[in-house]
C-alpha cells in the first residue's frame, strides 16, 4: 500500500508542476519517514465523494507544503500550498471518481527554511462507498454550566461547506438533541432548553410543518430530551432525564453528568401520545439513549441502577439492554433483554446506534457514568448483531475521548466525535466499516485549511448527525414559533 | 512682533475660531466660532472624568475582549450587522489596557461624536444660529455621556453614532438633487450594515434636509427613506440570525444584546430635533440679531453644563468602579495596595472584601486583619459560583492563588461564556492558558496561547509562555515558579466541589500541609463558621503557625476565647498569647457579662473576633473604617 516512489519521478513531477505557478522542490533532503500531518490522513479510508484532504504539516516551521496524489489506477493532482496544501477541488473529485476501490498514494515535500525535506510516501483508500450529504451537529464551547453563542448546523461533506441552521442568538437559549430518521431531514425533532424550552417536530405527515411541543407531563420525569426515530416516521423514542452536573477539583477529568432520575418513553407523532411502558419506568433504574432497532421492532436502551453521589458515583455501569416493541400497536414486550452487561464488565456502555442494514450495534463503553464526552477513557466499540460479539474499534479509537456516533444512510460510514486533537475540543471523525465488520481508520472532516479552522474554532461538534440532503429548515418558522411559546401539549397513555 | 510669531500667533486664532490679528475687526465677538473651544472642553471634561473618575471601567473594558489582528477574527466581526463600527470599537478598547490611552480614546470618541454632529447639522445655517447651536448641541452629548457611565455602553455607539453623522456631512455636499439622494438611499444601505441602526439618524437627517429643498420631489425622497429605514431591519432578518428587535435597535451598542438603555436613542433623537429647531431658527431669524445676544448663550451653555453634571453625576457608578479597582488589583497582584486602599476606606461589597481577604492572605497577614473588613460569610473567602461574567473572575483568580487548578479554570472558563455579547476575555484566555498548562494539558495551552499571540497586549507573554508550552523537558514547566507551584499545590484527591468548603478545604490542606495560603484560608473560614473546634483543631496541626514566634491577633482572640468557653478561665492556656490580648479579653467578658450597652460594646470592640462570635452581628453592616474604629 505504502509505496515508495523513486526520488527521480517526484523530482520530474514536481518540476513539472512548478512550470504552473507552483514553487519547485530543489534538490530536497530525503527523510525516510512518514510526515507528521495534520490532520494525521495517513492510511485513512476516505468516500468517494469527500471533500479535497487538504493538510498542513505539523511542525509550525514549514514555509511551503507540496504534495502529489498518485491514483493506484490512473490519474495524478500536484497541490502546493503556504499554509496548507490547497488542493484543487475539481481535480479531486475526478481523481478520486477515477480510483474509486483503489488507492492514493502521497508524495509530501516540506519547505524548511534551511531547504526542501521529501517525506516516504503514504497512501489513502478510497472506498466505492459514497457517503451521505451532509452532517449537522451543535457547535458548542465545551463549557461547564453556561454557554454562550452557540447553534445547529449543517456541512456539506462534499466541499465541507457549513451553513447555520439555527442559532440562539436567535432567541437565547440552548439548542441540542436534534434527530433525523435515518439521516432523512424531513423527519426532524429537536429540543430547545431555557426559557422558551420546547421540541420541534417536523415529519412529512403534516407536510413538514415544524410544531413546537411541551413534552413535560404530570405523569411524566420531565422534557424529553434524547430522541431517536422509528423507521416508519410514526414513532420517536425519548429519554427523560433529570441531571446534575459534578465539577472535580483535582484530578483530570473535570466535569461529570448525572443522572438522579431517568426515564424512557415513546412519543406516537400520529396521535400525539406519549407511550409509557411501567417496566421502563419508575425509580429502581435509570434508563437512557434509546434507539430503535432498523426492523422498528427492538428499542435498545442503557440501563443502570441508581447509587450513591457522589461516592458511588464510579460504580455507576450502565449495561446495553434492549426490549421488543410493536409498531402497530404502539405497545412494549414484557422482556428486558441485557446484550452488555455493565455490571459483569465493570464497565459503562452506553449509546447504542444500530446500522441501518441491521449488521451492527455501535456503542461507547467507559469506565463508568453515561456522559462519556468527559470521559477520556471512552471508545468505540462495534458489536456485531449476528453473533452477539463485540469488539473496540481500534482502528478508529483513540487514547482520548471518542462518542456521539452516528451512522450514514448506507451504514458504511460512521460519524463520531473524537477529542483526540487537544482533549477538549470534540471534533467529527468519520470511519469506514465494510460489510464484514472491517473498520478503516478514522479521519477528521476535511477542511480548506484544517490548522488555521480548527485552531481558529473553539467549539465542540456536539452530536454530528448525517444527513442524506440538505435540512429544511425555515429558522425563522422555528424562532418564531420558540419565542411564542405557544405549545402544543403531548399527552399520555400509561400501562403499553 | 515677528513674522514668525505673528504666524504662529494667528494659527492659534485660526484654531479657536478668530480671524488673524491683521483683519481682526472690532465684530470680532460675533464671529467667535465656539466648535473648537466646546470641543476642547467636552474633550477635556471627559478625558478627565474616565481618567481620574473612571480608571478601572476602562480596564474592565478591555479585558472582557480581545481584539486580534487576524483576517479570521476581521470577518466573524464585520459580518454581523454593525460589525464595522464594533470592530472599530474593539481596535479602540484593547488600548485601554493604558489607563490614559483610553482616557484619552474615550475624550476623542466625544468630541468626534460632537464634531460630526455639528458638521452635519450646521448647513445653512448663519450668523448667530451657527454659534448657538453648537451649544445645543452639547445636550444630546449629556445622554451619551450618562450612557457611558455604563460599563456596558460599548464604544462601537460612539463609531456608529459618528460615521452616520459624518456621512450626512459628505452627502449634503452632492449638489445634484437627484445624485445626492440616490447616494443618500445607497449609503444608508451600506451604514445600516456597517454601523447598524444608529444610522438611522442619518436618513432622518437626510429626510429633513431634503424637505428643506424647493423642489417638487421633496416629499416622495423624504417618505422613501423613511420607508427604507423602516424595512431595512425586516429585510435583513430574512438574511441574520438575529431577532428583529435587535436589527432596529442594534447588536453592539450595549454588551447586553437583548438589553439597551435608552439614552443613545435620545442623544440621537435629540440631534435630529436640534436639526429641526435650529433650521426654523434660521428661516424665521435670519438677518436678525438675537436680542440678549450674551445672556442666551452664556445661560444656554450654563444650563446644559449643570444638565450635564447632574446627570453624569447621578448616573456615575463609584461603588461598581470600587469593585472593579479591587479585581484589577488582584488581577496584578497589588496586595499591599489592596490593603491600603482597605485601610484607607473599606468597601463593603462581598467582592471586594473577597479581594481584600486574598490580599491578606497573600502577605501572610489573615490572622492579624481578617475582622478588620466585613465578613459576611463564608462566601467573602471562598465564592461560590454564580452565572456572571465579572465576579466568577475575581474568585477564579482566589482559587488559583489557592492552587485549585480545576475550579480557578471552571469560574473563568464560565466568566467568559457568560459575557453577554459573545465575546472572548484576553484576561480569560491568559487564565485559561495558565491552568491548562499547570494541568499539563499543553495542547490546549497552545490553542489560548496562538490566540493572545495575535494581540497587542498580549503577545509578549503570549510567545514567552508558548516556549514553555513547547520545551520538551518536563523539568521546565516543573521548576517554573508559577507553573511548578501550581503543580505541586495540585489538589491530589478527586472530589467535586461542593458548598461545604470546610469539608475541602480541610481535605485540601491534610494532602497539602506545605500550602500556608490554604491554611490561613481554612483558619479563616473556621472563624468566620464561628467554628472553634475546627479552628482550634486546624492550629494545632499547623506546623507553621506553632512554629512562629508570635501568634496572630485573631488567632489569639480565638484562642483565648475558646480557651474560657471550656475552661471558664485562662488560666493554663497552652498557648503564646500576649498579655494585652488576655486583658482585653477580660475586659470584654466583663463588660459582656455586665450586659453593656451595644453601642458602647460596638465602640469598644467591634473590630475584635469576640464582638463578632458573641454578637452575631454581620460587621458588613456598619460603616466603620480601620481609622474610626482605631479612634474607638
């Protein structure tokens, strides 16, 4: 895969290229290693139709980056660039339409100030499988309890063009919990906190009209908070979650989130109910991030039973649980089913994400609690729905925190955030899983000139999402009916 | 006189509005041009008033900012509506990280605002209604100056209010009827993005003085700028993401975005009905001399000066000026200034008593001045936090004096989230830089550090610290003074923070014996609790304090009194107190027991730790000073 290319044809290459505008690599100094990168794209698996992997080199010294993209079947695209590598985004579309299945390799020349380094080459995958439009995610500073500017957004995966969906300048107040049914925009839910708290919903069935609800009920915890959507469009399963936040003051980590009670119920948009199921309910567990299975007839769910805080805090194990549910009655099965459990691994997993072809079930595990974006120890694991095993993705992990994962309409690529880059600052990642369970190695989404934007940006991407078009959002419908606080009720039916 | 003289003689008189000495005339009076002198004393006043009056509002605006020079932070500025005028604005502030740099930079945004309105008011005006005016004019300046005794006021009002005025100046000058208002309608297309609303007084100008123009078309212009001003902001809604209510009433003018006081739209209002008044004046008076010539405008300037007075002085802020002094002098590790600004007048706000109490300790002296201010309660030593974005500052700076890496990080982190227009703290990112590096988080460090690298102020110490944030020894960052001493001090156990700051800090000081600011704090804490049994528990493990040869005064008053509380006398009390100590402590129990009046109980003692344990009393209450109770 990894190819050393002889010095003489990158040499030719590069003075060929210099003829156009670009700066000629003299006489470079040979370094028998891989450049340091960033981001670090070196091996990665990448779809067909991702926007151009511009790079800059790590060390802050380097005056000039030059690189040339070799097609494993056909094709060549020479960038040069002062800060990053500027790739032109044309050629790299047709560069990568043409090597789809196959490979790139890189060519990476540095221009120090004391003269031209020539890097071994790496190489890229470039996988047949496309990926979705977009993503859409809040972008947030990963603060404690206040927060500042912050909102839903949308970027297109193919020119990482990013654009604001909604804002809460808008309105002040915070914005998250966003869902698509399996990355389709039409069916869209989105929880609003503060003083004009309110979920959004809009769905085709009432011809994409957003309505803003009030889902806290008498007899329910509270708001619903983490939504997940049926297959059909007719159902969204939320959690209810009644949260305290813990502020260390030594040690690293710094922040924990913990549940003091937590429910999980399912909102039938049709009839405007919220199902509650009593064994799903009630104050002997804490049940959180429900997903529905792709046949709509399994809600998985983590559960773990309620401790002491904050001195039992770090034997809180959430386990992977799931139960049968009937879409056409709307009703729950009467049998808890434990596909992880927490307490035999002394361990905490959480958010569970089927693949929308049914093969696999992602999830987080860390040492304990459910709010693993603060857990540096948090990674990736992919269980394989077949054999019931489940295996981390290492190829995709990282030492530091990976979570909020979500997959594309093909469940062949995965979206997470990742904190790898600086420990704080959650970023998305994406990685390729084939069919049989093989995972690629994760890259950051590409941007024009990574080091400058990320350096630059000092929010998390909370909860990235794909999207398979572009989300039709009018954010002044939706600011207009949030500060109305006009809201239609959700009504309960107990005993499902 | 001399040629050169009588040039440089004349020059002066050109600047003050008279005619050189040559042509001078003996109606030299009537031509005296006041703009220059008004301007000069409105500069002078305010420069005076933010220097001397308001020094630290000054510093508190620059360090809830932080303007780069970046193409980066240029865009995500301009791009919001107004966005020029408060990038403009933000240029400005970062120099008042000198006090009389932005004394100066305020004087001038007056005099600009002043200038320009006049400018754009004084076209076709003549004789004595081109020198009334001006003073006039001074009253719309009254309500920008009250507005600014606000430290939320935000200069990009001052840029806006000047740039709008300013284009009205250079648009009357279009002769061209028709050209003039077509650039008129165009311009308050691009002010309305640049500056925001407050250019509104520009078309409003621009109506009026084109309803003065003879022609038939007057009043359509007139009507179609009214109209644009009024769905300009309807227009723009479809294109920010902003509520409409901040797009007529704008975003930077006060850094609570959805707040506004309404003094700049009355200082704006103001200069439009001056415009109104003052060409009417000139229609009806026109060649006619103003009877009482001297006495109206002497009295008209009189009035509007004590308008002003009186207005700036029941709008000036002296206690928020007080708390903001006390923060920057712990900000800048003035602690002996701190406690002779305490000695001198003590402030009773919690926030400045928590400054005062860091101070004391800082110098090692909690023990011998901790009741000399007010303690209220525990929070004036160890805060709380609350969602603010100016007091969790002051107490992040506590607690990393304290060593509490974590939680100095969480309270400037959430400080900063909290300021209300969005913006970053070079002061927080400084902070941030620092705790992030002391946790050993050096990629994060460098995210802060790359940012202050891009300002003014900053960067010196921005670049400084950066080498440490990139040496690859270890030992650099572990025997930096500051760095290695945050380290070490680390708390070691992991807990979360919690409101029994007993229960910490003991835990704290147990794992951290060697830490004797935590020490003093946890000693003051205990008394302040009124919690001997701690107190006494926590002295005797303290090796420092038993190892010192005299023992703090407070420290012996409490002593002394739990002593006689399990003892009923003091006799055979362990401890070094000093004689005059015990004595006075007799005196007090005496005079306690013999129910003494609580006047003379509070002359006699009330900066003693027995008046405060056995009163209840809350000293934050009186208004005593160290110089009174020391009369006492």
């Amino acid at each position: 895969m990894r190819v050393l290319h002889s010095h003489n044809i990158f040499f030719a290459c590069a003075l060929l290229f210099s003829a156009c505008g670009m700066e000629q690599v003299k006489n470079p100094q040979m370094v028998y290693d891989q450049p340091e990168i960033y981001p670090d794209y070196r091996g990665v698996t990448i779809p067909v139709n991702i926007a151009p992997l511009d790079f800059t080199m790590q060390s802050d010294s380097v005056l000039t980056i030059d690189a040339v993209f070799t097609g494993s079947v056909s094709g060549e695209l020479h960038a040069q660039g002062r800060q990053s590598t500027c790739i032109d985004p044309n050629e790299w579309q047709k560069l990568l339409q043409k090597n789809q299945g196959g490979s790139l390799f890189v060519q990476v020349a540095a221009r120090f100030p004391e003269g031209w380094r020539s890097y071994t080459p790496f190489g890229i995958d470039i996988s047949p499988d496309s990926i979705d439009y977009g993503i859409t995610y809040r972008l947030i500073e990963p603060g404690y309890e206040a927060y500042t500017k912050m909102g839903i957004y949308e970027t297109r995966l193919s020119d990482s063009r990013e654009r604001a969906l909604i804002e809460n300048t808008q309105f002040r107040g915070c914005v998250n919990c966003h869902s698509y049914l399996q990355g389709d925009p039409r069916y869209m839910s989105l929880h609003v906190r503060g003083d004009h708290g309110a979920t959004l919903i809009s769905h085709p069935g009432e011809n994409g009209e957003m309505k803003a609800y009030n889902t806290k009920t008498q007899e329910t915890l509270g708001f619903c908070v983490y939504p997940y959507w049926h297959p059909s469009g007719r159902y969204i399963a939320y959690s209810t979650n009644n949260t305290r936040q813990g502020f260390h003051v030594g040690g690293h980590k710094i922040i924990e989130v913990m549940d003091l009670a937590s429910d999980m119920q399912v909102y039938d948009v049709a009839n405007n109910q919220l199902l509650v199921c009593e064994a799903l309910k009630g104050d002997s567990a804490f049940e959180t991030f429900p997903a529905f299975s792709p046949d709509g007839r399994t809600l998985y769910f983590s559960v773990a039973r309620p401790k002491n805080y904050p001195t039992e805090l770090k034997e809180m194990y959430y386990s992977l649980c799931s139960i049968a549910f009937d879409p056409d009655s709307g009703t729950y099965g009467t049998r808890i089913d434990t596909l992880v459990n927490g307490e035999a691994l002394r361990k905490s997993a959480v958010y569970a994400r089927p693949s929308y072809d049914g093969r696999f079930l992602c999830y987080t595990m860390a040492d304990y609690g459910y709010f693993h974006i603060w857990h540096a120890e948090s990674d990736l694991w992919l269980m394989d729905l077949q054999t019931g095993e489940s295996r981390p993705m290492t190829e995709a992990n990282s030492p530091d925190t990976e979570s909020v994962h979500s997959w594309s309409s093909n469940s062949r690529w995965l979206v997470f955030g990742s904190r790898r880059d600086d420990g704080q600052y959650t970023r998305p990642y994406f990685c390729h899983v084939a069919e049989d369970g093989t995972v690629g190695k994760a890259f950051m989404l590409p941007q024009r000139n990574p080091r400058q934007f990320y350096d630059g940006r000092f929010m998390s991407y909370n909860i990235p999402e794909f999207v398979t078009a572009p989300v039709p959002l009018d954010n002044k419908l939706a600011e207009k009916q949030i500060v109305s606080d006009q809201r239609v009720q959700m009504g309960v039916v107990r005993n499902r | 006189m001399t040629y050169k003289r009588r040039i440089i003689a004349n020059f002066v008189l050109k600047f003050f509005g008279r005619r050189p000495r040559d042509v001078e005339t003996k109606n030299s009076m009537k031509q005296l041009n006041p703009i220059p002198l008004l301007t000069c004393l409105l500069m002078s006043a305010v420069g005076l008033f933010y220097g001397l009056l308001y020094p630290y509002h000054l510093h508190y605006y620059e360090q809830m900012q932080m303007f780069q020079f970046s193409s980066q932070y240029f865009w995500e500025t301009v791009l919001v509506l107004g966005g020029v005028a408060d990038y403009v604005g933000r240029f400005l502030t970062q120099f008042f990280h000198i006090t009389w740099a932005g004394a100066t930079i305020m004087a001038l945004l007056y005099g600009m605002v002043y200038l320009t309105s006049w400018l754009a008011l004084q076209d076709g005006l003549t004789g004595q209604n081109k020198r009334f005016w001006p003073i006039v004019l001074l009253l719309p300046i009254r309500y920008l100056w009250i507005n600014g005794c606000d430290e939320n006021a935000m200069p990009a009002l001052w840029i806006a209010l000047a740039i709008s005025l300013l284009a009205v100046f250079a648009i009357k000058k279009i002769g061209n009827n028709t050209l003039r208002r077509i650039v008129a309608l165009l311009s308050f297309v691009v002010l309305y993005a640049a500056v925001g609303p407050l250019s509104f007084v520009m078309i409003a100008l621009m109506a009026l003085h084109e309803l003065r123009q003879g022609d038939s078309m007057r009043w359509g212009w007139a009507v179609a700028f009214v109209v644009i001003a009024l769905t300009l902001p309807q227009v723009a809604h479809r294109m920010v993401n902003w509520p409409l209510e901040n797009l007529y009433k704008g975003i930077h003018y006060f850094r609570f975005t959805q707040v506004q006081l309404p003094y700049i739209w009355v200082a704006a209002g103001l200069i439009v009905v001056i415009d109104l008044l003052s060409h009417l004046a000139e229609r009806y008076t026109k060649g006619r001399e103003m009877a009482n010539r001297i006495v109206l405008f002497s009295g008209t300037f009189a009035i509007i000066v004590v308008l002003i007075y009186l207005g700036v002085r029941q709008h000036y802020r002296p206690n928020n000026e007080v708390m903001m002094m006390y923060d920057d002098m712990v900000l800048n590790e003035r602690w002996d200034d701190i406690l002779s600004a305490a000695e001198k007048r003590t402030p009773k706000h919690p926030a400045c008593v928590q400054c005062i109490n860091l101070a004391m300790a800082m110098k090692g002296r909690m023990g011998d001045l901790l009741f000399r201010v007010p303690q209220s309660d525990a929070g004036a030593l160890l805060p709380e936090f609350t969602i603010n974005f100016s007091r969790p500052l002051t107490a992040g700076q506590i607690y990393l004096n304290l060593g509490w890496t974590n939680t100095a990080q969480r309270f400037v982190y959430e400080a900063q989230e909290s300021i209300p227009d969005y913006e970053k703290s070079a002061r927080c990112y400084k902070l941030l830089a620092q705790t992030h590096l002391a946790r050993g988080e050096r990629a994060l460090a460098r995210k802060y550090l790359k940012k202050l690298q891009k300002t003014l102020f900053y960067a010196d110490w921005a670049n400084e610290t950066m080498a440490l944030a990139n040496d690859p020894d270890p030992k650099a960052l572990a025997q930096h003074p500051f760095y290695g001493q945050l380290m070490r001090g680390a708390v070691k156990d992991d807990y979360f923070f919690s409101p029994d700051m007993m229960a910490m800090l003991g835990n704290y000081c147990t794992t951290t014996p060697h830490n004797h600011i935590a020490t003093q704090y946890l000693l003051a804490l205990a008394l302040v609790e009124r919690d001997l049994d701690t107190f006494v528990a926590c002295f005797n493990l303290d090796q420092y304090l038993n190892g010192k040869e005299r023992i703090p005064e407070y420290y012996q008053q409490a002593l002394a009194l739990e002593w006689t509380r399990k003892h009923q006398t003091l006799e055979g009390i362990p401890y070094n107190i000093d004689e005059r100590v015990l004595d006075a402590m007799d005196r007090f129990v005496t005079d306690y027991n013999n129910q003494m009046p609580r006047e003379q109980l509070e002359r006699k003692y009330f900066f003693t730790y027995w008046y405060y344990y056995m009163t209840g009393e809350k000293p934050a209450q009186k208004s005593q000073t160290y110089e009174s109770a020391a009369q006492s």
